[in-house]
C-alpha cells in the first residue's frame, strides 16, 4: 500500500496540512470528530470553521500578518485562497463571510482524490506514522489524556496567560532604566517608574476598564502566582505596589531614591528588540490594554506586537520536545500542527499546518526536511516554536519581534518593514524552489 498521511483535527491547521499533502500525490486520511463529539465553541461540523471573529487579522501591506499570508499565497494555501476569494469588507483586515470559507474548504477537501474525510473522534494516537496532530486549543479530553501520555505531563497545557509585548523602539528609555532587584542580575529587567499619583491613577483606571468575558466554557482558572493584572488591582489600592509593580531593591539611577511603584519589562528574545510586561496577564480588552498600559511611564508611545490574554487552550511545550521537523523528539513521524504548537491565531495555524504537511511529506519521499529561512514568516514562526527555551515558552502570534535583529535596528518604521518584508519574500522564493518537485503541481 501507499504510503499515507493521517491528519487529526480537520480545524484551519488540518484542512490546509491535508490539501498540500494531497496536492503533492500524498494520499491523506483526515479524522474530523464535530458530527460525532462537538467541541464547546465550535457550531458547525464543517472544516476550518471560524470559532469566533470572522477576520484573519490584518491585512495591511509591510505588516507580518499581511506579510505571512502573502508567504501563504505563494504555497497555494488553501486557508488563505478561500479567505481572498470569500472577503467581505473590513477596513484594513482580512475578514470573510464564515460560512462561505468554511463550506469552500470543506468541498474542496470533501473532493480532493488524495483525501479521505472521517468523521469521527480519534482517542489514541495511531501506532503507525506519519501523524499530524492538529486538533487545536479545544482538543478532545481523551486525546489530550493521550498526548499527555506521549509527551509528558509536565509539556501539556490547558490554558494560556499571556503578557503584553511592545517594540523596543517605541520605548522611551529616558524614563524606562535598566537595573535587576537589589542588582542581582545586571540590567536583565528594563524599569519604568511610577509616582504615587501615577500609579493611584493607573489603579483606577484598571479597575475601570472593560475586561473580555469567559466563555461559559472557561470557567475562570487562576492560579495565585498568575492572576490577571486587573484581578490584583481589584483586591485593594496597594495591592500592586506589594506585588508585581513593587518597587523595593530598584534605585532610581537619577535620584537614588525608590520610586511608589515600579512595572518591569524582560527581554523577549536575546537582541532585546521586543519587551514583554512582566506579570501583565489580562482579560482586559485591547483597546483597554493600549490605553492604559500606555499611561505607564516610559510606555507612551509603546506599540504592541502582542496584546495579553487569559485563554482557556490545550498546547504542548513544543521546544522542549519537537524536532525543527515538527515530530517529536521521543517518537518521530508524530507531527504537532496548529494552536496545539503555541502558535495563536487562524493564520498562524493554518501555517504550522502547512509546515508540518511539508516536513511528513518530505519524510514519505524520503528527503530531509529543511525549514523555511528566519527572515521569511513562516521561517520566524518555526524557529519561535522550535527554539525559545522551554522555560518562557508561551504561544505567540505573528509579529516582528520574531524576525532576526539586523532590520530591527532601523528606527524609520516605514523603511524597516520594506526591508523585513522584501528579505522575507526573497527568502521565500529560495527555500520554495528547493521545493521545486513537488511545488511544481501546485503552482
Ligand atoms: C473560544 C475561542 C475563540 C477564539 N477566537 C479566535 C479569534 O477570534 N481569532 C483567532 O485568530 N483565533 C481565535 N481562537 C483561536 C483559534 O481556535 C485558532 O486560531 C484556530 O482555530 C486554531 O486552528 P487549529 O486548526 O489549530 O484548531 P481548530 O481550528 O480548533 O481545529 C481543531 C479541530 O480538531 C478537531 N478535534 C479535536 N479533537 C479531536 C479528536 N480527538 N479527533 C478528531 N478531531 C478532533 C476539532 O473538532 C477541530 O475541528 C479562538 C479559540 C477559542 C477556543
């Protein structure tokens, strides 16, 4: 028999792994559980529904997440083909009639030669390879049971909390110093200082501010050491400046003296071009998070590449335990595929799917698996789930802070991002070519 592909979870990661699989002569058996087992969020048994918003996010040109589907129209992606071809107006985002997308990409998948569509629950990860595992941040309680069995109980995750990340460049350093508590540590933390009205006022206005609902499915799950920034300021005035805004062991290097209260930043990769908040989990809504969070001195200007969330969400560790191949390192040839990687979005999804389909599918002929260079998106995607050490593993949305530093340097947003978005294109086009025999059917 021919070798095959199994794909679990027919969500935005398994249609597009199933379709570029199938497109390159891969026979593929796509498990889907919604007519059988539904999900809490999802309403439909139809492929690649949409949960939730019906946009795919920004769409503006030189921006990464314009950037990244650009990469994904250059593969044919089946995700972004029927996004462009069922738009519907959204200013400067990609948004489309849900039901037409997902009813495209069922039919598709429904008719493709090379795919079988089976409509049922898979429990137990098969014995025989390759396998795609892309069944999302609502996999199914008994599958989870048994990633957790394969992959340990220590790198499987139920929910996410994520903090606020901002360009380094729009920091104002005048008023943010760098300094470690009581300078263990030399200037691993950038500081930004609060006076007491200051911080009175930021309190205020957190306890004010409008926060995103649970889903009745996500009962709220906090852990004492990880409370929304929000849910501290509302349990008392001072709570904070005790917590993770205090400010003792840190001088301010113009005074020597302490100031009320201090947030601190850390580095989110080693060129320091990208600073998360440190403790800065949140419900609050993004307009809510812009607004306030830019109160805080030093952050004026700041802009985001990712705003924090609380989400309920089952993914794997994927540094600790992927290869750059995408399988895991104890048992090749079981691939991991979508949110279920620590990427977050639709787009970022159907890309892991696309990666992961490449890499099995290089794997079913045989040949070694290269990924996509650093420069493109999809290439800062792979390295972000295959190197950020495990430690500070969380999921992550497209942004440019995943890109090398050499770009990052040049202040001149416009000039920048004409710079990553050209290197990225170039880059694409290479490792695309290397592609050559089997892009040859599908371009
Ligand atoms: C409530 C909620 C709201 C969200 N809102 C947004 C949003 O607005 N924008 C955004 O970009 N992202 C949003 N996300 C994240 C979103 O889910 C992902 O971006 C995207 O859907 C992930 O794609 P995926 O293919 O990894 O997972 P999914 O699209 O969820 O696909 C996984 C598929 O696997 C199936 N499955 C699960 N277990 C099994 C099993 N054992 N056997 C067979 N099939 C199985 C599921 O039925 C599902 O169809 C939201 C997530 C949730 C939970």
């Amino acid at each position: 028999m021919k070798p095959y592909l199994t794909i679990i979870g027919g969500g935005l990661a398994g249609s597009e792994a199933a379709w570029q699989a199938a497109e390159r002569g891969i026979p593929v058996i796509l498990h889907e559980m919604r007519s059988v087992t539904p999900t809490p969020a999802h309403k439909t048994d139809q492929c690649a529904e949409l949960v939730c918003s019906n946009s795919l996010g920004n769409n503006l040109p030189h921006s990464a997440p314009f950037l990244l589907k650009e990469e994904l129209r250059k593969f044919n992606s089946l995700v972004i083909g029927s996004a462009d071809r069922h738009s519907v107006p959204a200013g400067g985002a990609l948004a489309v009639d849900r039901d037409l997308f997902s009813q495209e990409i069922t039919e598709r998948i429904m008719q493709h030669p090379n795919i079988t569509l089976k409509r049922d629950e898979v429990v137990e990860i098969p014995e025989e390879g390759p396998v795609i595992i892309a069944t999302g941040p609502l996999t199914s309680p008994k599958l989870s049971e048994d990633i957790q069995r394969i992959v340990g109980q220590k790198y499987l995750y139920f929910y996410d909390a994520l903090s606020p990340i901002v360009d380094a460049n729009t920091i104002d350093f005048d008023k943010a110093f760098f300094a470690s508590r009581y300078d263990k540590g030399g200037d691993d933390y950038l500081n930004c200082p609060m006076d007491r009205e200051q911080y009175g006022q930021f309190v205020q206005e957190l306890n004010n501010a409008q926060k995103v609902p649970f889903a009745s499915f996500e009962k709220p799950i906090y852990f004492e050491g990880c409370l929304p920034i929000e849910e501290l300021a509302s349990r008392g005035p001072k709570t904070l400046a005790f917590g993770p805004l205090k400010p003792v062991g840190l001088t301010l290097p113009e005074t020597g003296r302490i100031a009320h209260a201090v947030v601190q930043l850390r580095r989110e990769n080693k060129e320091g071009t990208a600073f998360n908040l440190v403790g800065f989990q949140t419900k609050l809504t993004y307009p809510e998070q812009k607004r306030i969070f830019t109160m805080i001195p030093g952050l004026e200007k700041a802009e985001f590449f990712r705003f924090g969330a609380i989400h309920r969400n089952t993914y794997i560790n994927a540094p600790g335990i992927l290869t750059k191949n995408l399988d895991l390192k104890t048992r090749p040839g079981i691939y991991f595929a979508g949110q279920i990687i620590g990427v977050e979005g639709y787009v970022e999804s159907a890309t892991m799917g696309l990666l992961a389909s490449l890499s099995a599918v290089r794997k079913i002929s045989g040949e070694d698996f290269t990924p996509p260079p650093i420069e493109t998106a999809m290439g800062a995607l792979h390295n972000y789930v295959t190197t950020k050490p495990p430690k500070n593993f969380q999921p992550m949305n497209i942004n440019f802070g995943l890109f090398p530093a050499t770009e990052m340097g040049i202040r001149n947003k416009k000039e920048r991002n004409q710079k990553i978005f050209d290197n990225a294109l170039a880059g694409l086009t290479r490792w695309r070519n290397s592609f050559q025999q089997e892009v040859d059917s599908t371009v």
